[in-house]
C-alpha cells in the first residue's frame, strides 16, 4: 500500500487481516540487511509486532536453509504470534517448519533437556536465614535482581556487579555477609540438582538457529540477553520501553547486545484511534531513555484514523460500576474485552458483562478468544491481544496500583519500579482498544485517573 487512500480501505478488512498489515515504511526496517543487532521501537499500535513477525518471514525466505526463531517472554504471547504466523504463512506451510515459535524460557528448558539432562528448577520463593539489617525481602529481590539474574558465582563477581535501580546502598563488609547467605543458597541448589530460570540460559552452549526475532523485548531477562548475545545468531529486536512490565532495566551493552545506529521509531499508529492513544499517553512521559542512552520519543507518533472520545469514570460504588460498564458494553458488543488489574477482579468483570446479558469467555494464558463473546482478562494477559472496544475498570485506589506490590518493597528504587510498571499496565490495558474505550474505578478510585482525566476537553 503506497497512499492514505489504500490504507483507509484496510481499516475496512476483516480484523485477522489487518493485524497482519505491513506498511512500506515497515517493510523498509523489515527487509533491511543489518550489520549487528537491531532493534525496532514504538508506542503501542505503532506495528512492532507485525513488524517482528515479517521479519522473521522474510529472513526464512531469503535464507532457504536457515532456522528461524520468533519469540518472546511468555507463553500468551508466542501464542498470540504463532496465530498471526499462520495467517501470514497459511499459503507457504513448508516456510512455517523453518519458523520456530516459543516463549524464550521454554526454548531455553528445551535446549537444557537436550544438552544436558532434565531440567528441576529451584523455588521461585528461597528460605533465607535471618540476617541483621535485612528484610527477607530485601535478601529476595537482591537474590532475583542482582545473584541470580547476572548468575553471580563468586564473591569477586558479587562485590563488582552493578546494582542498578537498587536505591540501598551496600557497603563491602554489608556485601560480604549478603554473599555467605547466597552462596550456601547456590551451594545447596548445586547439592539438589536444582537449577533457576537464569540458570539454564547460563549453562547453554549452543543455540540451533541462524536469526532470532525477539518481540516485546523491553521484558527479555539479563540472562536470556546474554545467551543470545553469545550465540552467534542474527538478532533482531522489537519493543516498547513504555510497556515494561517485568523486567527491571539493565544495559544490553554490557552484555554485547549495541543497537545503536541500527534502531529505528514507528511514529504511525494504525491500530488505535487517535483520541485512545492521545488519552493513554498521558500516563507516560514524551520519551523513554533506555540504561545504555538510547532515547525512544512518543512525540510525533500520530494515528490514522479517529474516533470516540474514550470515557474515564469514577463510580460511586463498585456495583454502580457494575451498571455503568454493563450499560456500555451493550452500546456496542462486538469485538469487545473488559480487562482488571488482576484474577482476584475478574468476578468484578464477570458481573458487569452478566449483567449485559452478553456472552463471555474468561481468558487463560492460551490467549484463546472467541467470536462473538466478549473477552475477560488481567492486564498482564492484554499484551499482544486487540479489540475495537475495551472496558478497564476495578481501577480502584488499592487495586492499582497494587497494594499488595508497594507493601513488599524494600527501598525507593522499588517503590518507583512498581508505580512505573502499574502505570504501564493500565497503558498497555488501554491500548487494546481501536475505536472505544472505558476505563473506570469505584470511589476512591486509581491516582492514575487523574492523569487520564487531565484536559479532558482538550482530547
């Protein structure tokens, strides 16, 4: 397509056609030759994805006997991709047995079992000792953020590893008594034959494919990087740091992974109206800069298309909420998802689309959708899914963000990491939606309503 006239006609196809459009534009960045890793950026709706998938294509067909692997962080996900892939491909079915797709930690287990054995992996959750000074959770986020994502082994590594984002400061004797307790922890995983999630990455040696397409890449994890970073594989990337909302920042030039001068911005968003997206970026700043100086500008992104304005809502009650989105869910069914911060609010949704009267479909991390039944999910399980209308509601003051998350940090720096990434949830939560969206909250409702309801008249 090569004018505004034959794009406007696209926004008329069939919804699983269009959320494999590719623009010129696009194609440029997809069928580029690059010299190192590159990476694609973009506000939400700006084609990422799509752009992630045709490259992945693309390299499979200029490249006949080259393996290919599509993935990303979870599981929803690389379903979500493998749908679209089938649609894209459904008439090269040979192209697809090149084409692996799968969240990178399942591709990492593979490889584990295949290489060296069954792979029994380490609670999550680790007992530690009591030590003075220190919360237990403090001991748990220093272990999950610093110990075992970077796979910290001695205490030479431990004493030099940047903390970043760790507001508490560690003097050397401080780090030292922390590494006696994680050591005995690495020691008794050893003894157990237990290994973590970062763990597998660390002991892999080999990867079996030539080009590796990592989309959402914002959340890929320190040592997932770091295994593709020695893999000798082809890497492209696509993301949005404006939707992290798993993985704390770290440097990918640390770990070899340089995309500068090989980066490219998506400033077009073809899937969200241009009132959606003007309201839902007022939850994030007009940039986001990366750890290694990398600037992503939201500035300039525009839409292609308008629509409603979309409606914030305070509620004096949860069951007047109950009402409101029940009364406008039935104002337009089709295509429509309602979306909570988390399981413990879906019974919330699930009152509000039985009290439409409408048929609905509770989501699991199969991502499966149904046809005329609207959709109910957490907004952790949004990522990658896209309706023309969507209800957020259950934005309530301690639902988010999250309660439960503030009372479990540990210093400033965690403090900021979770208001950050609650604010991103409702982001990627209400860039969902094409042509209508409803975001609302019972009294006292979400601070990040505020932002959302700020200039109203403007939008």
């Amino acid at each position: 397509m090569t004018d505004r006239d034959e794009l406007e006609r696209a926004l008329d196809y069939p919804w699983e056609k269009w959320a494999i459009f590719l623009h010129p534009a696009q194609r440029r960045i997809v069928e580029r030759d690059f010299a190192g890793p590159a990476r694609v950026a973009g506000s939400a709706g700006t084609g990422k994805t799509i752009v992630a998938l045709h490259r992945a294509v693309h390299v499979a067909r200029a490249n006949p006997h080259a393996r290919v692997l599509l993935t990303t962080f979870s599981k929803p996900l690389a379903n979500a991709l493998l749908a679209k892939l089938r649609i894209l491909i459904h008439h090269e079915p040979r192209l697809g047995e090149r084409i692996e797709v799968a969240p990178l930690d399942e591709v990492g287990r593979r490889l584990y079992e295949r290489s060296i054995g069954p792979a029994h992996f380490a609670p999550a959750r680790v007992e530690f000792p009591p030590v003075d000074g220190f919360t237990p959770a403090f001991l748990q986020s220093e272990w999950d953020q610093v110990v075992d994502a970077w796979q910290v082994d001695s205490w030479q590594s431990y004493r030099d590893v940047p903390r970043l984002g760790r507001r508490t400061r560690l003097s050397e004797n401080q780090r030292r008594k922390l590494w006696t307790i994680f050591e005995k922890v690495r020691a008794d995983f050893a003894e157990r034959g237990l290994v973590t999630r970062a763990g597998v990455f660390s002991r892999l040696q080999a990867v079996p494919y030539d080009f590796v397409v990592v989309d959402e890449a914002q959340d890929i994890g320190v040592a997932q990087l770091r295994f593709l970073a020695a893999s000798g594989a082809k890497l492209f990337f696509a993301g949005d740091l404006g939707q992290r909302i798993f993985q704390r920042p770290f440097s990918w030039k640390a770990l070899g992974v340089d995309v500068r001068g090989r980066s490219s911005t998506l400033k077009v968003n073809y899937r969200t109206s241009h009132q959606i997206r003007s309201r839902a970026d007022r939850l994030l700043g007009e940039e986001s800069v990366d750890v290694d100086g990398n600037v992503e500008e939201r500035k300039g992104t525009v839409s292609v298309f308008n629509g409603p304005t979309p409606e914030i809502r305070v509620l004096p009650s949860s069951d007047a909420e109950r009402d409101a989105v029940a009364d406008w869910l039935k104002g337009d069914p089709t295509d429509a998802a309602v979306f909570v911060r988390s399981d413990v609010e879906i019974p919330r949704a699930r009152a509000a689309v039985e009290r439409a009267g409408l048929p609905f479909q509770v989501l699991d991390e199969r991502v499966d959708t149904v046809p005329g039944k609207v959709a109910i999910a957490t907004m952790h399980l949004a990522k990658g899914l896209e309706f023309r209308s969507v209800a957020v509601m259950a934005c309530d003051e301690e639902i988010l963000p999250s309660q439960a998350r503030i009372e479990t940090t540990v210093d400033d720096g965690d403090l900021e990491e979770v208001y950050s990434t609650e604010r991103y949830l409702l982001y990627v939560a209400c860039t969902r939606a094409r042509d209508r969206l409803l975001v609302t909250g019972a009294s006292p409702a979400s601070e990040f309503l505020d932002d959302l309801l700020v200039a109203r008249s403007s939008a």
